[in-house]
C-alpha cells in the first residue's frame, strides 16, 4: 500500500511514521509513505500557496493550481496516467481522500475495506479555512474516486492528524504490517481488559489481583471471558 500525503506541514507526521509499527512497516516494505508540499508547486517565487477568501472573512484558503497540481503529481507516483484511454477498472486502485470536517465519519470498516480495495491513497489535508473548492470538481472531471473524511464530531487546525490516523489506521489491515493476524481486534473485539506481571500488584496498601480465569490455561473459558468483556 502507498499513501501519499498531501501537506504544508510534513514534519508535524515525519516522527510519528519514522518509529514503532509504521516505522518497521515502510523497512519491509509493506508500506510506503510519501509526501507532497503544495507550495512546491505555487508558481512566484515566494511560493505562496494560500490567499484571501471572495466575500470576506477571517483566514486563508489554499488555491486551486496549486494544489491540483500536486495532487495530480501523487496520482501519477501511483502509476496511473491521467488518459481516458485508461481501463475503468485501474481508477478501482486508487483514491482521493479529502481530509475535512464536514466529511463522512472514518471508521474501522472504511480502514479494512481501503486496505483491500486500493494501492494508492491519496490523502488531501487542509488547513486554515480550507481549499478552493473548484479543486474537487476538477479531480472529479479526471475521473478519480474522491471522498471527504472525518476523524471525528470536532474541528481541527489541520488536516495532519486525520491524515496520520488513516494511515495508521489503513496499515494494520495490510498483510505483514502486524506481527500477527491475531493482533487485529476484529478477531476477539476491543476494550477488552489486558494484565501482565506481577499476578498481585501492590500500590497504597491495596492488593490489585489479576483475574484468576486467566492463569488459568483453560482456552476456552479464557476466550469465553474475553468475548464476555469486548465492547
């Protein structure tokens, strides 16, 4: 799977990626992670990228050339080419996220499905009031799938974190990423209590017992617990 992150501010993700799973990831090649600046595509010489709204208001919004270009640039990193000569079935291998507050709610089925339906994602992050709007309708025009996420019921000042979640999120449905299958919460649900060492563990003069159902060796009674516990 190949995620390419569209933003003005890669470093806030870089350390994220660089370290545990997705870090150990992207070495064996399960992954791979790349990313893209609009401003490297703004055509002055300052590179400004962003300007002030029609009708007014506070902030800024990102321009339409710019960022149509960089993001037909990661559609072409994917290997496809922009041509109506291409097969219908090849545009089934990529897609477009916007990444935006008034966006369809992410969940862990949107991640497993992505994992199994695309190579590519491409995922778009906003920032101060958002982008131009004639960008979706010219990617739409281009025949790509496009779809606008949400992380969540709450707004964000950049599109950065809901970027990495996906990304995460995505990974550990992709084969190879988890160090076992058994590792994916489908398998026995989440929320489900977890202990470890010491079976007493002491702290304030109270006693804090591990439940004895799991040391006990019996499988199927173990596993009947844990179903009982996920949410």
């Amino acid at each position: 799977m190949n995620f390419h992150i569209i933003t003005i501010f890669p470093e806030a993700l870089e350390s994220y990626f660089d370290s545990s799973i997705l870090k150990r990831a992207q070495k064996n090649k399960f992954i791979k992670i790349k990313f893209y600046n609009p401003r490297d595509y703004a055509k002055d010489k300052h590179k400004v990228m962003d300007d002030k709204p029609f009708g007014g208001g506070p902030g800024m919004v990102f321009k339409a050339e710019p960022m149509i270009k960089v993001i037909v640039s990661a559609i072409s990193n994917s290997k496809f080419l922009i041509s109506k000569q291409i097969p219908k079935s090849k545009f089934q291998k990529i897609k477009v996220i916007f990444l935006t507050p008034s966006g369809k709610q992410f969940n862990q089925r949107m991640a497993r499905n992505f994992a199994k339906k695309y190579d590519n994602l491409v995922l778009v992050s906003g920032h101060y009031e958002g982008i131009d709007a004639r960008v979706e309708k010219v990617i739409k025009n281009l025949k790509f799938k496009i779809e606008n996420l949400s992380v969540g019921p709450y707004v964000l000042t950049g599109g950065e974190l809901p970027a990495g979640i996906v990304v995460d999120a995505v990974s550990r449905h992709i084969p190879g990423v988890l160090g076992k299958k058994e590792s994916l919460e489908e398998k026995r649900g989440v929320g489900i209590p977890t202990y470890t060492r010491p079976e007493v563990f002491e702290y304030g003069g109270k006693k804090y017992r591990a439940p004895k159902i799991l040391l006990s060796g019996h499988h199927k009674k173990i596993e009947e617990w844990r179903k009982k516990h996920a949410k």
